[in-house]
C-alpha cells in the first residue's frame, strides 16, 4: 500500500492529544471513517467537515494500514 496519506494525515501530540487528523485542521481521522460507516456518504463527509475527497481517501488509507499492522494476541480462558 502507497503511503501517500503522509502528505494529509498529521500526528502531533499537541494537537487533539496526538490522534491523526487532516493537516492544518483539528478534524480527527477517526471522525470521517465514522462518518462513512455510520452511511455518510464522501461527498456528505467533504461538506460537512470542509474537507476535500483527497483527505477522505487519506483517512481511508491511514486507517487501512493502521489495521494492518494491528498484532493480536490469543487469550485462553
């Protein structure tokens, strides 16, 4: 995967205690996939947090690598 959501995606411990949000906004990533899964649509999602289909697709890919590279651990009861 292209790790072409550098450009848009920040992580600053000074802004919104160091979650990924939009560069130079305070829009965290974990509110546009929200949005899209709660059925928003990209355009909707562009027009409510005055971003534009680039940013979406950046959250998209940020929150599609972060899961990736999630480790799971079993536990046994």
């Amino acid at each position: 995967m292209k790790k072409d959501h550098g450009k848009r995606i920040a992580v600053d411990p000074e802004i919104m205690g160091g979650k990924p949000v939009i560069k130079g906004t305070r829009l965290p990533v974990e509110v546009i996939i929200g949005g899209l899964a709660g059925g928003m649509t990209v355009a909707e999602v562009c027009a409510e947090y005055r971003i534009v289909d680039l940013d979406v697709r950046a959250a998209l890919a940020y929150a599609a690598e972060t899961l990736s590279e999630e480790h799971l651990i079993a536990v046994s009861d």
